[in-house]
C-alpha cells in the first residue's frame, strides 16, 4: 500500500509536533516562574483604607510595632485595630472619606476587613516572634515598607526563598535595636559572626529540618 505522505513530509510533520510539545513546555515553565516571581508582585494590594507606610512609617515615624502588636510574641504580627487607627484619627482628618470605612467600624463594632499582602499556604508554619527574636528585621521580608504608598509584596515567599536564607542566615540578621529599623545595614563579617552566635545559629541543621516549617 502506498504512503499517504512522503518521508520528507512525514519529517516534518514529526518535527513540528515536537516544536510544539517544546514551545508548550516552555510556556508552563514560564507561567510557574511568573506566579514565583517577586517582581510579579509589585501591584499594590487595595485596602478598605487606602493606608500609606509611607506617611505613616516614612514621614511621621511611627514604630511597627504600634499597628502590629503581637509581632514579637505571636506567630501572627496582627492587624492594626479600629482603636488604634483611632488612637489618632479621633481627631486627625476624622471626617475624611478616606476614613469612611473607619468610622463605620467604630459605628458597628465590626473589624476593618483587611487585605492580606503576604499569606501563607495552610500547610506552613511561620512564627513572627521567632524571626524577630533572633535579629531578622522587618524590612528582610517586607522591604521598604517606609517608601511604600501603597502596600506590596517584594519577597516570592516560595520555598527556596526561604531556605535560602535557612542556609545561611548570617545576612539577614540585624542588631536587636534595628530589627524595626526601616534602613539598610551593612556589618563586616566579624559583627554577622557575633549576631550568628548570639542567636545561636551556628548549625542550620534544624533550620532546614522539613518539620521546621511543615508540621
């Protein structure tokens, strides 16, 4: 029985099926690494209140831990409360529309509904209070949050992000009295030994234990 196609033909039909399988596969390797991305992530995340870290953390000063007030001994660092967004805007710019939202919390006793910017899959642990314990400052995770409008995430949170500062943290440990310190700090490596030391880092064994995050 003769061919349908030639061999030639036949060729080159083999060639395109496997020019496609190949674009495809490239495609979904780069849908994988856009959703990992920080880059991807630099669309600011809309709030109920249009909250500016700039302003408030920026120009006015005002410490982390003012808003987030579990952050050093809770997993979770907290969500600023209708009484403390009221600490000040009981009189500061108290009939803004901005703060429309605001106002009827406090008229309904219902909590502001924000916006997550960083959250993580269920099935990972993350305890603030730790991180903070041992000298990772705010802007290690956050990023200049001082410079931020608007809040968005700079950091992919995927899991070799993470593990790579497991590995060696030394880079990423600050002073004590900079961990909320909305600044860049540059140590020699004498000074990163000592902060490694001081939170007893030395062995990364446990940091990258599966059980460490995963429990």
């Amino acid at each position: 029985m003769p061919q349908a196609f030639s061999l030639r033909a036949d060729l080159v039909v083999k060639l395109v099926l496997i020019a496609l399988l190949v674009m495809a596969f490239v495609l979904l390797a780069f849908a994988s690494w856009s959703v990992a991305s920080p880059s991807d992530n630099l669309s600011a995340v809309l709030q109920p209140i249009p909250f500016s870290h700039k302003h408030h953390v920026g120009d006015d000063g005002i410490d982390c831990r003012y808003c987030h007030t579990t952050v050093e001994n809770s997993s979770s660092a907290g969500m600023p409360s209708t009484d403390i967004c009221l600490s000040c805007h009981s009189q500061l710019y108290k009939d803004a529309p901005l703060l429309a939202a605001l106002r009827n919390s406090a008229a309904t006793g219902k909590p502001i509904a924000w916006n997550r910017v960083y959250d993580l899959p269920d099935f990972v642990f993350f305890n603030h209070s730790v991180h903070v314990a041992k000298g990772v400052a705010c802007i290690e995770c956050h990023g200049r949050v001082d410079q931020m409008p608007l809040m968005w995430r700079t950091a992919s949170l995927d899991m070799q992000w993470c593990l790579a500062c497991h590995r060696d943290p030394a880079p990423h440990l600050h002073p004590a009295s900079e961990v909320f310190q909305m600044k860049d700090v540059h140590l020699d490596e004498a000074a990163h030994r000592q902060l490694v030391a001081h939170a007893h880092l030395e062995s990364t064994r446990r940091l990258t234990d599966c059980s460490t995050c995963h429990r």
